[in-house]
C-alpha cells in the first residue's frame, strides 16, 4: 500500500469520524448562527450610530477587523481542541494498536489525521470566513481592502495551530497537549504585539521579540496578514478624518502582510513540525 | 520452539522437525529494555508455520511485550527476528497478519461492519471480497446479527468478538491473539476454542498469548513459558501427556503400598491415594495386581497425566494446590 493510500483512508475516516459525532453539523450551524447575527449586528450600526458618512464607515472597518480578529480566536480553539485529541488518546485506549499491526507507519497515520482535520479547518475558516465578510458588505456596503484574501490567511494560521496541537498529541496528554497550544497561540499574539510596538517605535529589542516569537510559532505572521488584508482602503481612511493613512499603522487593528518569505517559513515550519511529530510518534512505546 | 531451557527427547525430536519446516516466527535474543527496567531479557523462539503455539507466563513476563516487538509496534532494545521470513517490524508484511490486542478498542462511532469494512481497506483487500469476508468473519465470531451495531454499544465481551473478527478478517496466515478470552464468558471461551481449531483445520499459524492455562493446555500443539523476560520451558502438549501416571485410591495397607508403587514409578500418597507417575499403561494392571495381594482393596483407578498447571508451577517454583478431592481429577485425561 503506498503511503499516499494510507494517508487517504486516515484522512477519510477522520473526515467521517467529524461528521458522524457532529463537529462538522457543530461548525456549520454555528457559521450560519453567526452569520446571521453579523448581519443583523452590522445592519444595526447605521441605524444606532449617530456618526454618519465616511466617519461611520471606518468604524464599521474596524469593527471588521475585531470581527476577523475573535473569529481567527474562535478558530484556533477550533483547531487546538480538534488536534489535541487526535494520535495520545487513540494509543492509550487501544485503538491504534490494532490500527497499526496493518501494513500502515505511524506517520501515515499522524498525516491522515492531519489532513482529515485540516480539511475540516480550512473548509470552515474559508467558507465562514466569505460568509461573514460577504454579511459585512451587505448590511453595510463596506468592503475591506483585501477580503478574498484574509480568509485565507486565517485558515493557515489554524493550520499552524492544529500542526501545533497534533504535533503535541503525539507525546503529551491531550488535555496538557492543548494546554499548551493555547498557552502558545496566546504567547505569540502578544510577542507579535510587542513586535509591532517595536516596529512603530523603532526599538529593536521589542523588534526582535517579536520575529524569534514568529519564528518559534508563525501563527501571529498570519494574523496580521489577515489584519493587513483587511485594513481600510486610504479613500476610506482619509474619509474618516486620518489625514495621513501611514499614521494607521498605530492602530491595534493594523497589519503587516507577511511576504513571500514569511509565507515560506510558515510552510516550512508545518512541514518540519510534522517531520518532528513523525519522529516523536515512531519512538513512542505504544 | 527453541528456547533457553531444552526439555524432553521428545520435545528435542520435534525442534529438529521445526528446523527442517518453514517457520512463521523466529527470533534470537530478543531483548526489550525500558529505562532499567528489562521486560525481556533475551527471547529465542520458533515457531513452525500452521503450528498453534501457546506463550504462557506469569503476569509482568514480557508476554505482551514480546507480542508487540514481533509486530513491529515495538522496538528491540537487541536482538532481532523475523515473522513470515521478514524482519520484525516489516509493514508489507503485515498484510499477512491478523492480531487481537491485549487492550481492544474500536470506532465507537461505527458500526461492526464499518470497523472491519475500514480494516480489510488497512489490510489492502480487494473490494469485491469485503462484503463477503466480513459477512462470513462476523458470523464465525457470533457477531451476524449485530453488524449494524455501533461497537459503542457492545458490551466487552462482543468487543473482544470483534477484535477477533478483525484479525482473523482476510484470512490472514498468522494470527497473534493476545489474551483472546479475558473479556469472555464460558461459552464465549468456548467459542474462541473451537474458531482456533477451525484456524488449525485452514493451516494458519495461531500464536496465542495467554495466562489461562486450560485453554493453552485444550488447544495448542506447543507452549513457551517465560518468566522473568526469558523462556523456562518449552514443551509440546503430545509430551505433556505422554507423562502418564495412575492415581490409585487404596485402603487395607496402612501405608504398606508405597514400596511397591515405588518400583513402578515416582510414587508419593496422599491419605488413601497412592500417585505413582511415568508409569507405562500396560504396567497398571501389575501395580494393582500386587496392591491387592499385600491385601489391599482398591476402591478406583485414575490415569493420570501431569496438567500443563502443574509443570507451569512447578517451573515457576510454585508448589500446585492439591487436596483429596481435586487430586486425581485435576489431571484431565484427554483435551476437549
């Protein structure tokens, strides 16, 4: 059986595992529930708000970006709670022994649950994400910069998260396994903070912060990339009264796309995370 | 088998046989360490291709450890060995192995029919034969009416049926049951007893790892014992009971028969019994013969041989329990 083989049937039988106990009904009634309160939550700005005109709009963006910003929360909880279970519990009840003792390695086995998983992330990071973007600009008419893009950049910063969580789940107990993913995510989103402080105020040990916290977990590189997807066009920035739009990037709402190479290091850490994982499960007694 | 500790002439007959067959499982010094702790200390074994091999031992032995460097879901800390002629842990070669774990869980999630619809896709059957090879599984293990079942609802005892049902799905040519019965009932032990035969019938090699002797001693051709990480013994159940013996029940000597009995054999008496083991069956009618002109009456006469129980004991430096009643019973005749 070729490894690819193998990977396919772990990652189906993950798929099917999500949708009969739920998770993917879960997600998706949640989505629409969530939809349809952005919707009417953004319909209601205009009639509540005594700020009219452009003013109003770059207060609807930046309630977009609050908005992005809890859902990518709610995504790395999504993908901790989902990777952190996902190889430690299987050993220890049995389950994989007889799983294994079939012409299948244990790497096949942490891919498939992986991609299984990842496909259920991706797929709802993507198609939530568009929806709520898509509720935005019906109830309101405003558009962000880039708003194909910051879906995708969210879906791969709970990529990194569920690697994270999976990775973890080969050694330590899931519960201290998403402990810890969270306790990271969490580390990272502030480290990327203090590296944007650094950045706007040209300090280079907060600087420096920053990028060793990116580089340990990229999760915050890709935040921000949504962040700057979504940032205000100048026009609606202008509008809204910020003469000189540079000056934006003092906002805690502000993003820096992270660039080709940026990119490059988050695929490679994945990749090199899971090569990691891979190990860590081969020299697990089981 | 081939172990640390030779035993009879008979047994040594049937290794050089083993040397000259194809083998299923062979392995050399094996030896597993956890930190300081050696779970193994050094097991060298064979095991003859069609061969029902009982691995018996003491809980902690290394039983299950070794089970699991032979499938490859450990690894040695020395030694090696191979398992259908590849090395330990080759995964192409699983595809010719069924196993039941000691620890047995399956999908909750599914039904009995999806558990080993998703293992005969592990095993890389192909597809034409699933429908068929997981009817026919499910109903040799006592599980054809229940194949729609999500296995959540099993009780333990329909657990373990299934994890039979998915090692011995594909017709696999060696199958390691790792504590088959534990979560059976005496029918359900029963059960297993009589798919192992089946198994022995089709010429499947069934490595049976197990500390519930009767069901070794009532199924298997040989038995390793181990303790301790190593083999003590290893013996084939033909020899176990070519160790004749008679258990006499005698009264009106007042002790006088133990001479006599001595002459035939080892003899010791309990109350009324006389033992004499390793006596030929045809010197029995002689032995009685003689009681009963010292003016002895004899009240029965029990062929004995000595149970697997016993030998397990007393290799393990365990006296067996005997008492008036089980003495000359506790030594089944035949093997159901």
């Amino acid at each position: 059986m070729s490894s690819v083989e193998s990977i396919l049937i772990l990652a189906r039988l993950t798929l099917r595992e999500a949708a009969r106990r739920r998770l993917l009904w879960a997600l998706v009634g949640l989505t629409a529930l969530i939809v349809v309160l952005t919707w009417w939550a953004f319909s209601r700005i205009s009639e509540v708000s005594p700020i009219t005109g452009p003013v109003q709009t770059l207060g609807v963006s930046q309630v977009t970006v609050m908005l992005a910003f809890m859902f990518s929360f709610v995504l790395a909880m999504t993908a901790v709670f989902a990777g952190s279970p996902a190889i430690g519990p299987d050993i220890e009840n049995g389950l994989l022994l007889a799983m294994l003792a079939r012409p299948i390695r244990r790497s096949e086995v942490m891919l498939g649950r992986w991609l299984g998983l990842a496909v259920v992330l991706i797929g709802y990071a993507l198609v939530a994400g568009y929806l709520e973007l898509g509720a935005v600009v019906l109830a309101t008419g405003y558009a962000p910069a880039d708003p194909l893009t910051a879906p995708l950049y969210l879906a791969g910063e709970a990529l990194v998260l569920l690697t994270l969580a999976i990775v973890l789940s080969t050694r330590v107990a899931s519960v201290a396994g998403g402990a810890i993913a969270v306790v990271g995510y969490g580390l990272a989103w502030m480290a990327g903070v203090m590296g944007g402080v650094g950045d706007v105020f040209n300090n280079d040990v907060l600087r420096w912060a920053g990028t060793v916290a990116k580089l340990i977990l990229p999760s915050d590189v890709l935040w921000l990339g949504s962040a700057a997807a979504l940032t205000p066009t100048d026009a609606v920035l202008r509008g809204g009264g910020l003469a000189e739009p540079d000056l934006y990037k003092f906002s805690p709402f502000s993003g820096v796309a992270p660039g080709l190479p940026w990119l490059a290091y988050c695929v490679i850490w994945v990749v090199g995370a899971m090569t990691l994982g891979s190990f860590l499960l081969r020299r697990r007694e089981l | 088998m081939t172990g640390s500790t030779t035993g009879s002439a008979a047994t040594l007959e049937s290794n050089a046989a083993i040397s000259t067959t194809r083998l299923a499982i062979e392995t050399h010094e094996l030896r597993k360490e956890f930190g300081r702790i050696v779970a193994l200390a050094g097991l060298t074994m064979t095991v003859a291709q069609g061969e029902v091999f009982g691995f018996l031992g003491p809980n902690g032995a290394g039983k299950t450890t070794a089970v699991k460097l032979l499938l490859g879901l450990s690894r040695p800390t020395a030694g090696g060995g191979r398992v259908m002629g590849a090395p330990l842990g080759d995964v192409p070669a699983r595809r010719r192995i069924g196993y039941l774990p000691e620890l047995f869980r399956y999908q909750g999630w599914m039904t009995a029919r999806e558990v080993l619809a998703l293992h005969c896709e592990l095993a890389r059957l192909p597809q034409v034969e699933w429908a068929p090879e997981i009817r026919a599984t499910l109903e040799l293990v006592g599980l054809g009416d229940r194949a729609d079942w999500r296995t959540e609802t099993f009780s333990k005892g329909m657990q373990q049926r299934l994890g039979l049902a998915v090692a011995l799905l594909g017709r696999p040519e060696l199958v390691v049951l790792d504590e088959p019965t534990s979560a059976l009932d005496p029918v359900g032990r029963q059960d297993v007893r009589g798919i192992i035969r089946v198994l022995r019938n089709r010429g499947t090699t069934v490595f049976l790892n197990s500390h519930l002797l009767t069901e070794v001693e009532r199924v298997c051709d040989r038995v390793a014992i181990v303790d301790r990480g190593r083999v003590v013994a290893e013996l084939s159940m033909a020899d176990l009971t070519r160790e004749r013996g008679v258990s006499v029940l005698v009264t009106g000597l007042d002790g006088g028969g133990m001479e006599v009995a001595a002459r035939f054999g080892p003899a010791r008496a309990d109350g009324e019994w006389l033992f004499v083991d390793r006596i030929p069956d045809s010197a029995v009618p002689e032995l009685v013969g003689e009681l009963v002109s010292l003016g002895g009456a004899i009240h029965a006469v029990v062929p004995t041989h000595q149970t697997l129980e016993e030998r397990f004991l007393s290799l393990l430096g365990a006296a067996p329990e005997t008492s008036d009643e089980d003495a000359p019973v506790a030594s089944p005749e035949a093997r159901s």
